[in-house]
C-alpha cells in the first residue's frame, strides 16, 4: 500500500513560479501588446500648489503620431472622483479626488494632461510641447504648519487641513482605565516626539495599465495587488457596469501596498480607451512612479508612557498627525488607525489614549506601506520602552519582561480591546538572546565605553506583535471601513484528477502559487505538481479580497482548506456509495479512500473518474468534485517575534554598521520555511531600510527632491548584515493551518530595533535620540549636540 | 525615461569622429560606455540630435606600458582597469579607486575617459588622475594636444575640452612602489561619494619622502590637498604626524550643501577621511 509521504505543508519547496518571474519569460502588464494598441503618457505638474490657468495643446497635437491631447476639462464630467473606502469617522473631510487635475494642482506629480499617441515615444515627445500656466498657491507642506492657526490651507473649501480626529480612550472603551489620570499620579513620566520619514514603495516592477475596450465589455490588465477592488471601485467611480469590466492582475512584480490602490493612471487609461475605441497601454518611469505612486508613513508621533519606579506602566498615551498628502486615496485615513490597536504592543498596560490627527499637505497622498500603521507603532513603543529602560536604569528585555503578557495568560485581551489568542513572547526572547551573545556584547560595549573607542556598540532590542490576517469582516464595519475581510477559494477536481484552484489572493511575489499547492497537496492526496494554482483574473477567481496585511495565508489559505475539506466530504460519499459502505466507515488518507477494517479501497482518481461520467451517483448528488469556500475569521491572528540588534557606530564620522541581527519571529505553523525566511529577510531589508537609508524629500516648492533611485538610497545586500533567523512556534487558534502571517513581521520590527541600538551606542555621549534616517551626518550632528 | 530622437553614427578612426562631432556642432554628443550619458538622455536633461558612438575606436582601448608612463586609452572600461597588471604595480590608485565604482555591470560599460570627460564632481576617478599628475591627450579638429590634469577639470561637469575634441588617452607617470589608499565615503556601497580622499605615499626608511592627496567631491573640480602634502613631506610617517596634516585637508576647498551632506559635515569628513587614507597608504608602503 502506500507508504507513509513526507507531507507537503513544512517542506521548503522551491517555488513554483520563480523561474518564470525570473527569466521575465511571463506576462508582466507592459510586455502585453494588443493589435492597434496605442499608448498614454501623462504631464505632471511641477509644482504642489497652484490654479492652473492655461493649458495650450495645440503644438502637441501637430506632432507626428499623436492622436488626442487631453486636459482636465476634456475629462472633468466623466472621470468621477477616485474612491476612498475608509471614512474614518461620521464628519471626516474628503476633498473631490480627480485623476487629472481641473483647475488646481495639489502636489506636485500630479496629471494635468494626457497624450495618446501610436508610440510611447511619440507620446512622450508631445508631453514637452503642452503649454500650462500655473497661478502659484501657499504650499503646505509641514506637519505642524499645516495644523497651526491661520494656516495656508491645501483645500480652502474645506477651511481646514485637519480631515478628521479619531480618538480611542480605554476608559470610554471600558477596555481599560484613565491614561491621562494614570501619567498624571505617575512615579516616571517619559514623553518623547518620534518623526516617521516618508517612504516610497519602491517595487521593482513600475505600474502599468493596459485596457483593451473591446465591442462589448472591456479589459484591464494592471500591475496591481487588488483586482477584484479594483474593479469594483472602477465601476462605481465611473458608472461602467461591473459586469462588463474585466480586470487582470498578471504576474506582479512587487507591491509593498504600493500597488494597493485605485490610480489615475488606472481611471485615465481606461476612459482613454473607451474613448477612442482602441487598446491603451500606460507604463511609468522609475521618476513617474517615485512622484505619483502613493507614498507610506509620515507621522508626527507623541508618545508619553507613565511607570513606576520598579518599571510597571501604567499608562500610555499617543498622539499623532498623520499625513494624508493632498487627497484621500483607497485606505489613506484608516493606515493610522490600523496602528492605534498596537502601541500597546505585547504589554499588559492598564490604561491607554490615542487621538490622531489626519492633516492635508500639498504632497502626494500617504497609503498603505509594508506594515501600514503597525510599523509606526512598534517604534514609537519599543522607542520609548527603551528611553524608560535608560530612565529608570533596568535592562531593556527586563523592562519588557515586566510588562509583557505571560505565556500562561493567553487568550489575552489588550487595553486597546484585541483579543490575542497565543503568544510565548519569553520563549521567543529567550531564544534571541541566546543566538546573539546578548551577555557578551553587553561586555564588549562596556569596554569600548570605558575605553573612549572611536568605534561604539549598540544593543537594540525590539519586541513585536502586530495583528494579521486582515479582517474580520464584522471588525472592519466598525471601524467604517467599506468592504469586508473575507477570502475565497474554489476547487475544481479535472476528470484525470488534476486539480485547479481558484484563489480570490492576489500574490505579486509572495508565493502563493507554490504554498496553496503545498495545502492542497496534503489535503486531496494529491500530487504538488498535479496542483494549477489560478488568481488574479475576475473572469476566472470571481471573488477576493485580494493581497495585503499578511492576509493572504491566514484568510486565504483558510478557505482553501475549506475548499478541500468540501470536495472531499463530496468525495467521501461517493466513495461510500461506490464500496457500498457508509461514509462513516471510509478513510482517507494519502489519496485512498478505504473501508474501515477491510481490504476494499479505491484512489481519489477512480472516484473523480466516477463523480466525473456520473454513471452511479447516489440520489440527490450532483456531477463532479467541485467546491469553493468563503471564510471570514473570527478574529485577527497575532504573530510576534523578538529582535536584537548590534550596531558599531564610527563616532568620527557617525556611520553605522549593523554588526549583527538575530530575529526570531513566531508566525505559527509554518507552509513553506524558505518563503517565510524569503518574507523575513526582505521585511528586515525594508525595515533597516527605513531606519538607515530611506527618505523622501520634497524642497520648499513641494518638488520631491529624490525622485530617482541615484537620490532615494535602497540598500542592497552587501549594505545589509548577515541575518541570523530563527522561529519559535505557538500555533494560531484562530484558523485550521495554525498560522499567523509573516509578510510584514521583518519590517515591522527591524526599524526599532536598529535606532534603539544607534541611540545605546551613544547614550553614554549624550544623545537620547537621531530621528529617521541615521544617516551619518545625523549621528554625527546629534553627537556634537549631545556632547556639547 | 524616454531619451529625445536623435541620430546616430558609429565612426571607426577618431579622425571620423572628430568630423563626426564637428558637423554635428552644439547638436552632436559622444557616447562611450553610456553610463553617464543615458541617464542624462533618458532624463531628458539633454536632447543632442546626433550621438557619436565611440565604441568601434579600437585605437583607443586597453593599457600600454609606455616607459616611465602607463598610457591609458580613453575607452578602456572601469573594469580593464581593475584587471590590468600595469595599472596595478603602477598606479595602484587608480586602481583602488576603480574598485569602488558604483557596481560590476557598470564597471564593465564605463570607461575612465567617459568618466573624466563627464567631469562629475562627485565621481571617483578626477581625484586620482589629478593626484597622479596624469596628462590627458585630446584630438580635435585642430590637432593633438596634451592637457595636465590640473586644467583639464575646470569647473562642474566642465572640462578644458574644446567642441568638436576627444580625450583619447591618459598618460600617468608610473608611481612604482608607492603605498596608495582611495578612502570614499558614500552612504550606500552602490552611491556616489560624499566626499573621498585619494592619497599615494612614496616610504623611505619611515619617512615620507613623497605625498600626493586630492579629494573627491570637495568643490566643483577635484582638489589637490597641498598643504596636506606639505606638511607630510619629509616627516615621520607617524600617526601623530599625519593627524596634523590631515588637519589640513580642507584648506582651499568650496564644498556644497547637498541632500546628502551639507558643507561642515563634508569639511569634517575630508580631515577624518585625509587621516584615514594617509594612514593606510603609509602601510601599504
Ligand atoms: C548607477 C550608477 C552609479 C555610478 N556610480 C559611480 C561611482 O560611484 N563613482 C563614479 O566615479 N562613477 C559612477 N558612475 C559613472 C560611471 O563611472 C560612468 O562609467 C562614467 O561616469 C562615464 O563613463 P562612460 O564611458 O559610461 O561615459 P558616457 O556616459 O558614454 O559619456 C559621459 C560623457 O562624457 C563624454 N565622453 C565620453 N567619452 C569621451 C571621450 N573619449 N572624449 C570626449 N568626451 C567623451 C560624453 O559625451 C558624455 O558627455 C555611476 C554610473 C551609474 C549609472
């Protein structure tokens, strides 16, 4: 009989569709040409403020190749305003978001005409022939500014930069106590302001839009994360039924939550092509991207923790603006308030207050990035969890070790009302410490103190929990979000026993293809390679949610168990018919069903074959194997993880140098080993990123001023350290895998971890903090300052 | 990122090239490597309507052993540069910095005369060819000449080539036996300088008895650190000694104030960085 198969889920499969993401021998959006496609490209605005009181097309339509020029006003009645799916609150303010701009410009990158054209470089060329006239306008671009009486305003209709406030006190939850009360009866008060830099996605693959309006129904291919959103909002935006619109995500090269969205350029191509009858492509360059795409971070945040003297906080308090740029795009609002269930963290605080502050600037709107919310809080948390430390003298990991909810206290409900299911935040801790020589560098960072070393070492440490597998459909209503967190799966069991199935994910580098095909594997019984995984297209996976917030495998995969459990109960009773025996006494198991205690069985192929011709089906059951499931979690799943950081800080000319990283992340039961250290090392790449490299800088016009990948500085391999990973597993109770989401665990918890090391390295000199990025002219600043 | 039309020609002899580039006037542009080039095309920074491809002037590739100098043609790449066997015994910093160019695919298209012709501030390979004391030949419509280092770079991306001329060779006097250090500082491994110190040390009996240093990035042209090597000449190479010339490294520079560093950060690098190289070419001495 069969022997015992190694099982699929926990092998660390090569991924599936790596060699052709690799080899680019695929359909990425911009190697699609369709017959007489013609091609888009849009000018954008120079300048972040301004009424636009001219635009003179007619040099460029003269030009040879070129078939339209339009201006805001050619698409001011048709083009809707882009959708955003997340009102935070009843009164929050949003104003009309065009995907060209009308009469006024509010950043700068954003279109203020479009040119189709038979080339793209036909097309280009007639972009430098359009004459616009702007009326300059006070631009808006700082945080503080923008809140602070008499502002210049981004919308002057509104009368404010402020969109909306949203608050979440424990003591009106009944989640907890008064903060204010507890920081002002507090033994130690520590207030601290932390900056979040703004960031740029940075995805490999730039956006690209096909659309091909076809006789009767159109097409859209897009680079994008969210197919089925994306059609939806499409249809409701501008009134195209949904049922006459297809959209294809093909493979996607990236997206980080850059690709979570509904954009202009989206809108534009697909009205251009409906226009003109004709298949448009639009592809942007590395500088269009860096300029228009949405952009993540950029927080104000004041954090105030209050303790006693033996290191137990007693409460939290958080403040922040948040910087929606000029309009709200898809989540825009709701990216802070995803933090605010997370500045609590791992910790058993009793009271906590956070009120944040969404404010207009004249920059490109803010969204989702890698983490969206839960990275600004884990820093601003373990920041100033290590300012206490210093305050009140105890170690780091002690002070977290007071605060933190014990294994044993688990299912655990947090201040901020979430309910954690599992969690052993002091295996995972112990295990870190153990893998970095947490002792012996504590020693070695003594003796360079002690000896005036140009060269100090840091410790960083940095605990995380973060709540994936978004979302509990019910949980998101609540929180005024528009849509629900469900996910879909279908399975279609072909007559020679291959298996197809369906996802409503949307993977744009993950793996999913490879994993979803691990799940089945073991489910049916059924070879790996026997396994099609299909997503992205709404003509073939005709429900999702698509791919972002570690979503995909806790909610997704759930439903493809589901699925698989369906067809084969399905199976089951077939089976039983055709071995004339009850259900009850059939087993399965590695492809087999067998009669209990007998010698009868037969292969999940024989009775596909049988479900198939249905030439003997019991009564009442239909033909083939088929199946699909929708789950909907109960609740979040809560990975977490501890991370430590070494860092040599050159004090001659403030350099950093990771020296070493150990993490060990517990994101539950594990599908795949090699996808999840593919997920851990590039979050941590993004993370360190974020506190070392990354920023975008607009000059006092608005202009962004590091538009090109020459002046946004991505770290590449031989920046980064050698990462020592590790896991602890403490399975999810939340859904049948036991898995908790891994895709933004690294990011999330590296950044802290590296400026807390940059801020121990120094602190002896003087320095209490460097504000993101530690870029070596900071450290070295803010060590004169600190030693002056 | 699409470059303007223009039109294109491949001459064979630098003589075809340089009517190339006569005819084409203020229009007319070469291309060697490209690695500056496209970008600034691609950024439409610059629309020239015909690019002079000089990749068939096999007249000016590779490196020759010409006596007491190496002479260099422009087109050799950055990569033959780090490969070649003279360039390593006898100008060892040219090499060194070579080595930090930006990446290999890139190291493997540039060429040294791109790079110098381009003038880039910022770009590693001035310092070096200033501090060697290297002659640069140039061919134009009006014959060969030859142009010191030191006025061959005349301001930002400007150098004393004349319409219409090629660099085609880089003479640098053989430095055999020297100690040598490029000390860049750039915030990634793939980035520009901020600020770089190219230094070369001619050891005797723990005395220098030579010094040449120049920085990168520390004014509009590279700048040759005089007074540092002044003060190093005929002194101990102790590190007490070189401190105190490092102290000097700044004087005559004009540094910018950039998105990277502003100019203080930059003065302070150029005496920590002057220190640091020094000290290492001493030991490689
Ligand atoms: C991503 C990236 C990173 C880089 N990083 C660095 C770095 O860290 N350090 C560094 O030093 N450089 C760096 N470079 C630049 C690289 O060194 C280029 O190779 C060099 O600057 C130009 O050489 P090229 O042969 O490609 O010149 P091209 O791009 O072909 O030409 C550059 C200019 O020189 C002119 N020109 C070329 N050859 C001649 C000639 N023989 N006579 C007259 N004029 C000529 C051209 O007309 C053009 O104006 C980087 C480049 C890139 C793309």
């Amino acid at each position: 009989m069969t022997a015992a198969v190694e099982p699929e889920v926990g092998r660390a499969r090569r991924r599936k569709e790596d060699a052709r993401l690799i080899t680019g021998a695929t359909r990425w959006t911009d190697n699609i040409r369709l017959p007489g496609m013609l091609h888009l490209a849009v000018l954008r605005s120079p300048v972040a403020h301004a009424r636009i009181t001219s635009v003179d097309t007619t040099e460029a339509v003269r030009l040879p190749g070129v078939l339209e020029v339009l201006t805001g006003a050619d698409l001011a009645a048709e083009q809707g305003s882009l959708p955003c799916a997340w009102p935070i609150t009843e009164d929050m303010l949003a104003p009309p978001a065009p995907s060209i701009a009308v009469d006024e410009v509010n950043f700068a990158g954003e279109v203020v005409a479009a040119v189709v054209a038979r080339t793209p470089e036909e097309a280009q060329d007639a972009l430098a022939a359009i004459d616009v006239d702007y009326e300059d306008l006070p631009v808006v671009l700082d945080l503080t500014a923008a809140v602070a009486d008499g502002a210049d305003l981004v919308h002057p209709d509104l009368g404010t930069n402020k969109s909306a406030t949203w608050v979440f006190d424990s003591a009106e939850a009944g989640t907890g106590g008064d903060a204010t009360a507890a920081i002002a009866e507090a033994e130690v008060v520590v207030e601290r302001t932390f900056r979040q830099q703004r960031l740029i996605p940075a995805f490999m693959e730039p956006r690209s839009v096909v659309v091909d309006p076809g006789p009767d129904s159109a097409t859209l291919w897009s680079a994008t994360q969210v197919p089925h959103i994306l059609r939806w909002m499409l249809s409701a935006v501008l009134g195209i039924p949904e049922h006459k619109l297809r959209v294809i995500a093909p493979d996607v090269g990236g997206g980080f939550g850059g690709k979570l969205q509904v954009t202009p350029e989206e809108v534009l191509t697909l009205l251009v092509a409906r226009r003109l009858g004709k298949p448009v492509k639009w592809t942007e360059s590395r500088t269009e991207s860096m300029l228009s795409g949405h952009h993540g971070r950029d927080q104000l945040q004041r954090i105030t923790v209050a303790a006693r003297r033996d290191g137990t906080v007693t409460g939290l308090k958080v403040d922040l603006l948040a910087d929606m740029g000029a309009y709200l795009r898809l989540i825009t609002p709701g990216v802070p308030i995803l933090g605010a269930f997370m500045y609590n963290a791992i910790y058993k605080f009793p009271a906590y207050r956070f009120t944040c502050t969404n404010v207009f600037t004249n920059k490109v709107p803010t969204d989702a990035y890698r983490g969206a919310g839960r990275p600004e809080a884990t820093f601003a948390i373990e920041r100033i969890m290590d300012e206490l430390a210093a305050e009140l003298g105890v170690d780091p990991l002690e002070l977290r070790r007071r605060n933190w909810i014990r294994h044993d206290e688990f299912p655990f409900t947090t201040v901020a009302g979430l309910t954690y299911d599992t969690g052993d935040y002091e295996a995972a801790t112990a295990r870190a410490v153990e893998l970095f020589g947490y002792d012996e560098l504590r020693a070695e960072q003594a003796r360079r103190r002690a000896d005036h070393d140009t060269v100090q070492l840091g410790i960083g440490v940095s605990t995380y929990t973060e709540m994936c597998g978004l979302a509990p459909s019910r949980v998101l209503g609540a929180l005024r979000y528009g849509a629900g967190g469900w996910e879909h799966a279908a399975i279609r069991v072909l007559p020679t026993g291959k298996v197809e199935l369906i996802t409503g994910t949307s993977p744009h580098g993950q793996g999913h293809v490879t994993a979803w095909s691990q799940i089945v594997a073991d489910r049916l019984g059924v070879p790996f390679e026997d396994v099609e995984v299909l997503h992205g297209d709404t003509r073939v996976a005709h429900r999702g949610m698509d791919s972002y917030g570690s979503r995909s495998l806790a909610v997704g995969g759930t439903a493809v168990v589901l699925a698989a459990d369906k067809v084969l109960a399905k199976a089951r009773t077939v089976a039983a018919h055709l071995m004339e025996c009850s259900p009850d006494d059939v087993e399965f198991t590695a492809g087999t069903f067998a009669v209990r205690g007998t010698a009868t069985s037969m292969s999940l192929g024989e009775v596909v074959v049988a479900a198939h011709v249905a030439h003997n089906l019991p009564d009442g059951v239909e033909p083939g194997l088929d199946a699909e499931a929708t789950f909907d979690p109960d609740n979040f799943s809560y990975p977490h993880g501890t991370h430590l950081c070494a860092v040599e800080v050159d004090t001659e000319t403030g350099r950093v140098v990771i020296r070493s990283y150990v993490c060990v992340d517990d994101v539950g039961k594990v599908v795949n080993p090699m996808i999840v250290e593919g997920q851990v090392h590039g979050g941590l790449a993004q993370g360190i990123a974020q506190a070392l490299f990354e920023e975008a800088v607009h000059d006092e016009g608005g202009t962004l001023t590091t538009a090109t990948l020459a002046d946004y500085l991505l770290p590449s391999a031989v920046d980064l350290p050698w990462f020592t990973t590790d896991r602890t597993e403490t399975p999810a109770d939340t859904n049948p895998l036991g898995v908790k989401g891994v895709g933004e665990a690294g990011t999330i918890a590296s950044t802290p971890a590296v400026v807390n090391a940059v801020v121990d390295a120094l602190r002896h000199l003087g320095v209490r903090d460097v504000e993101m990025p530690c870029t070596p002219m900071r450290v070295w600043k803010a060590l004169r300052g600190g030693a002056a | 990122m699409i470059p303007a039309a223009f039109d294109y020609t491949a001459p064979s002899t630098v003589d075809e090239a340089v009517r190339a580039l006569v005819a084409g006037g203020e229009d007319a542009k070469a291309i060697a490597g490209g690695q500056s080039l496209l970008p600034v095309l691609r950024l439409r920074l610059a629309a020239p309507t015909l690019v002079v491809d000089l990749s068939r002037l096999t007249e000016l590739a590779g490196v020759h052993d010409d006596g007491d100098s190496l002479l260099i043609g422009a087109l050799t790449t950055h990569h033959e540069v780090q490969r070649d066997p003279h360039v390593r015994e006898h100008a060892a910093l040219l090499r060194l910095a070579t080595d930090t160019v930006a990446d290999p695919q890139i190291r493997h298209r540039g060429t040294l005369g791109g790079a110098l012709a381009h003038a880039d501030p910022a770009g590693d390979l001035l310092a070096p060819v200033l501090a060697l004391d290297a002659v640069l030949r140039c061919t134009g419509p009006a014959g060969t000449r030859e142009v010191p280092a030191a006025e061959f770079f005349t301001d930002y991306f400007t150098t004393a080539l004349e319409p219409g001329e090629l660099l085609t060779h880089v003479r640098v006097p053989k430095l055999t036996g020297w100690g040598a250090r490029y000390e860049k500082f750039s915030r990634v491994a793939q980035a520009w300088s901020i600020v770089a110190v190219a230094a070369a040390v001619k050891v005797v009996d723990g005395v220098v008895e030579q010094a040449r240093v120049a920085l990168t990035n520390m004014g509009p042209t590279p700048v040759r650190a005089r007074g540092v090597e002044e003060a190093l000449t005929g002194e101990p190479a102790t590190a007490e000694a070189i401190r105190a010339a490092a102290a000097r490294a700044a004087e005559g520079t004009d540094p910018v104030t950039d998105g990277n560093a502003d100019a203080e950060y930059r003065t302070h690098l150029a005496r920590v960085l002057t220190e640091r190289a020094v000290t290492a070419a001493v030991s490689d001495a």
